[in-house]
C-alpha cells in the first residue's frame, strides 16, 4: 500500500507533538495498517502521560512526607537543644531534670528515626518479607522486649490469652505488634493492664492488642492510619500507619475495634477491658 508523503509527514509531526508532552488526537477509525499505527501510538501517548501523572503525584506526596518528618524531627531536636543550654546555668537538682528529660527525648527521637527508616523501605518496595510458620508466643515476646522500660515505668501489665500459629515474617511482624502495644500503653494509665490475645480460624492467624483506655470513636478511628496524624498526645503518629504497612505487605491488615471486646477476644478473657481493641489479622 502506498502512503501519501502529506500522510506520513502529519504523523511525523503528531508523534513529535507526543515526545513534547503535548496533546494529540491520533485515534483512527479506519481500517489498514497505518489506522492501527496511529491508534498504537495513541495508546503508548495516553500510558506516557498516565506515567507523568503518577510521578508528579509521588513527588507531591514525597515533598509532603520530607516536610512532615523535617517538622518531626526539627520538635524533639529543638526542645534537646533549649535544654542542654540550659544545663550549665540551671542548679544541680534542676540538672538532674533535664538530663532525664533530654534522654528520654534522645529515646524517642531515635525511635521515631529508626521507624522513618522502616517505613522508606516499605514504601520503595525494598523490603523482602521472610515467610514462615511462626508462633504467635515467639512474635509476642520479641514485640515486648523494646517495650519493657516503657511497660515498667507506667507500671503496666501484659497479660496474655490464646494460642496460634501464623504464617508471616517473624522480624517485621514483631515490629509491628510492638508498635501496636506501644500505642496501647500510650492509651492506657498508669497500673492498668493491657491484654495480649491471639488465635485462628480457617481464613486467618491474628493477635489482637486490648488497651485500658477509654476507647476510641469513629472518627478517632477514620484517622488512626493517617501518617503524622496521632492520636495520642505523645505520638507522632508514625507507629500505627508503619504497622499497618508491615501487615498489608503480608497479605494482612489491621481491624479497630473502638470500646466493645470483639468476640474472638471476649471468648479468651473474663476481663471487663472497656478499651479499644487492634487486632493484626494475616491471611492463610
């Protein structure tokens, strides 16, 4: 079939207009091999711009996450450096005062790093999950270990209920139940306890955290997972969105029940806990 060169010279120009960037209505309802060419291009036109979009989208989304963890960390930062200012100039009982309050503020900015960290990895898809049966014991004590200083200040029992065994990645699993307890003893007073239950059913394995707070509502809930938007007064609302990461990442996710013990925890305890209640559930 022979083409006219006004033809071929107008594709010419409508693909450098697609190179460009700029609009161009390729679409041809006609039959033969040059109607398919055109609309082939304008198929790779339309995917070359739905890739633009999302990129331009992603740095949007990475300009407000380095905006976010910037005013994270600049808060402690900030605070820690006021304070070993003042170390010098202060009377020695005041010192001692500080020098507590700056470690703490150490421990916290440390942790919030190492889950800033965490959650990069996640989002670049840089993570590999090490699937495994694991019990669901082995996952509870490994997620209380960086919790014990925490636990023990507030005076704060663990108690556990149930049995189970689950198919995950016993590292980061453990990270993201340890981030769901720390978020319980943040919710829960002082001397009250929180309630550790796991087990499974046909679908899947889960453990649940039960705090001894006053429960949560449902808009408190609708923005539990919101990336720096915490909702507990120390928070920096990072511990629950990475948790919630880890277990999706698993094929899981999390479920919030705000102040009525689900059943499949009620059936473990005859404990009253009026608290909200997360439960990690991962898929078979």
């Amino acid at each position: 079939m022979w083409l006219k060169r006004r033809t071929i010279e107008q594709l010419s120009a409508d693909v450098r207009r697609v190179a460009n960037g700029e609009s161009a209505d390729l679409l041809d309802n006609r039959e033969g091999p040059l109607s398919i060419l055109r609309n082939d291009i304008q198929t790779l036109a339309r995917l070359k711009q739905e890739q633009a979009d999302a990129l331009l989208k992603d740095k949007d989304r990475l300009k407000d996450s380095l905006s976010d963890i910037s005013h994270q960390l600049k808060t402690p930062l900030t605070s820690m450096l006021v304070m070993a200012d003042l170390l010098e100039t202060v009377p020695p009982d005041k010192q001692k005062e500080l020098i507590r309050n700056l470690q703490t503020g150490l421990t916290r900015t440390q942790w919030l790093t190492d889950a800033l960290l965490k959650m990069a990895k996640l989002d670049a898809d840089a993570v590999e999950f090490n699937i495994r049966k694991v019990s669901a014991k082995t996952i509870i004590t490994r997620a209380l270990e960086p919790l014990s200083i925490l636990l023990e200040i507030k005076d704060q029992a663990v108690r556990t209920a149930g049995e189970a065994t689950l198919t995950c990645d016993l590292r980061w699993t453990a990270e993201a139940l340890s981030n769901v307890v720390k978020n319980a003893s943040e919710n829960s007073p002082a001397g009250k306890p929180i309630l550790i239950a796991c087990g499974e059913n046909p679908i899947c394995g889960w453990i649940s955290v039960t705090d001894s707070g006053s429960g949560l509502k449902s808009e408190q809930i609708a923005r539990l997972f919101r990336r720096f938007q915490s909702g507990a007064p120390a928070g920096y609302g990072i511990g629950l969105p990475l948790a919630q990461t880890i277990l999706r990442g698993q094929n899981g996710d999390i479920e919030v029940d705000g102040d009525t013990l689900p059943p499949h925890v009620a059936a473990l305890t005859d404990e009253p806990y009026t608290g909200a209640t997360f439960t990690l559930k991962l898929y078979k």
